[in-house]
C-alpha cells in the first residue's frame, strides 16, 4: 500500500534513510561515546518496561544496529523478535551482530514504521529506541504501532527528550548542539549527521505533550519515565 505522504515528507524519510547507511560503521561507538556509556543500560531499561512473561513475540522498530533487539532477547530469553528497519544498510549491522553473538531468536526485516507489513494486534509488545523523532508523521507511526500490538500489549518508545531543568537544558543544549556535531564530524566522518541530531530533537515535542499524542493516539494508561539527568525519555502505552 502507498505511504500516505506528501512529496516533500517522502523526499524527508529518503534523506534520513539514506543519512542513518552512512554512519552505519560508527554508528555504535557514536552512541557509547554520546551517551558516556550509558546507552545499553537505557536500552536494557526499555526492554524492562515491556513487562512481558514466557513466551512472546516483539516487534523491535526501527532497530538499527539491532541494540534494543539483543536487550529485549536479554531480557526475555524466551521472546523472539522481530527487528524491523528501513535501511537495509543498517540493518545488515544488525544481522552481522547476531551472527556473531549466535543470536537465532531475531528475524530481521525491512519496512517502514509508517506502514507494518504485519496484520492488527500481531505482536505481544513493540519496542522503539530513536524513532520518533525521526519519523516525518509521528501520529501515524504511533497508531501503526498501536495496530499491531494485541489488546493489553505495550508499546515502548526510547527517545531524547528536552531536559525540564533551564540551566541543565541551556548545557544540554551546548552539548548537544555543539560539541556531538563536531565528535561526530571527528569520530564518524559525518558532521551533517551529527547536527541533523540536535535540528531533530528541536521540533520534537516535550515527554508531556509526547504523553498526549500517544493517548490521542488511542492508548491506555500512557506514562513516562526519565533517565540520564532528564535526557532521555521512556514512554510506555497500553494497547
Ligand atoms: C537512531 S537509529 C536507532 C537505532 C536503534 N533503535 C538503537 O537503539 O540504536 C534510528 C533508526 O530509525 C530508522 N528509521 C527511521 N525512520 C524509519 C521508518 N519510518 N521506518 C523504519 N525505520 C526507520 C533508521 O533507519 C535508523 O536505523
């Protein structure tokens, strides 16, 4: 089925697409350098939240180098998941990563979180980490991911958020704006990348209001949690 979206939206997605192949190699070690180690333990954190038992299956979004994936499996040794992407440059990474950690309870696919390939309440839980401000429809992202997930399944969103402490975010934003473009100039060879991150968080909206846009989009009992001194979101609703 077509994607909904404008010609300028479209010509958006291609772009980031095409933006998270490049880094793919640094991609990483980016991550570990720009979270001062932190990130495995956020992702550890999310995959949590999903409060699953036994047996299930999880859609892992916009997986990436397949990080939030492995946390899931982790986690949940008895879970399998699904670990979705629309790069396929990165997400051979991810393939390479499993290969090598004897990871087979993964299946890796390509597609576009603005169009599962998968029919309604598929999944016990999805998990994202990044997406969102990434994406060019953030509602329609959020109700595909409601779709999927059955009846009393969670879906939980890992995303920066803008810290609410006005000196801190003044810092943050020094940080964040400044210097993680010139490391990422220095360490990934890509400074457009890197200041894409901070142009993207800028018109993303605040944990609150990302908190009613999941509730408008149809979930149940929506909360948040904040981590890395206020920089980091988890959200989590219920479908
Ligand atoms: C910052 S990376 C996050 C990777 C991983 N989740 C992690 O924890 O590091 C963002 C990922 O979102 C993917 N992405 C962005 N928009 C997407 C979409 N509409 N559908 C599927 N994947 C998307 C990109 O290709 C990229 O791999």
């Amino acid at each position: 089925m077509p994607l909904p979206l404008a010609p300028a939206e479209r010509e958006r997605a291609q772009r980031i697409r095409a933006m998270f192949g490049r880094i793919t190699r640094r991609y990483d070690l980016m991550n570990h350098l720009m979270t001062a180690g932190r990130d495995q333990a956020w992702r550890r954190a999310a995959a949590r939240a999903l409060q699953l038992d036994g047996r299930a299956c999880v859609l892992d979004l916009a997986t990436g180098t397949g990080d939030l994936a492995f946390a899931v499996r982790e986690v949940y040794p008895q879970a399998h998941v699904v670990a979705m992407d629309f790069s396929e440059v990165i997400l051979r990474e991810g393939v390479r990563k499993a290969q090598a950690r004897a990871e087979h309870h993964v299946t890796w696919a390509v597609g576009d979180a603005l169009a599962l390939p998968f029919p309604d309440h598929a999944f016990d839980g999805c998990t994202n980490a990044f997406l969102l401000r990434n994406v060019v429809n953030l509602e329609l992202a959020l109700r595909e991911m409601r779709r999927v997930v059955r009846p009393g399944g969670r879906v939980v969103c890992m995303e920066i958020t803008h810290p609410q402490t006005p000196l801190f975010r003044e810092l943050f934003w020094v940080y964040f704006g400044r210097i993680v473009p010139l490391i990422g100039g220095a360490v990934a060879g890509d400074l457009q990348a890197y200041a894409y991150l901070p142009q993207s968080l800028a018109r993303f909206p605040a944990a609150e209001p990302l908190r009613q846009k999941m509730l408008a989009a149809g979930f149940r009992a929506v909360h948040y949690r904040l981590l890395g001194l206020g920089t980091m979101a988890i959200h989590v609703g219920v479908v």
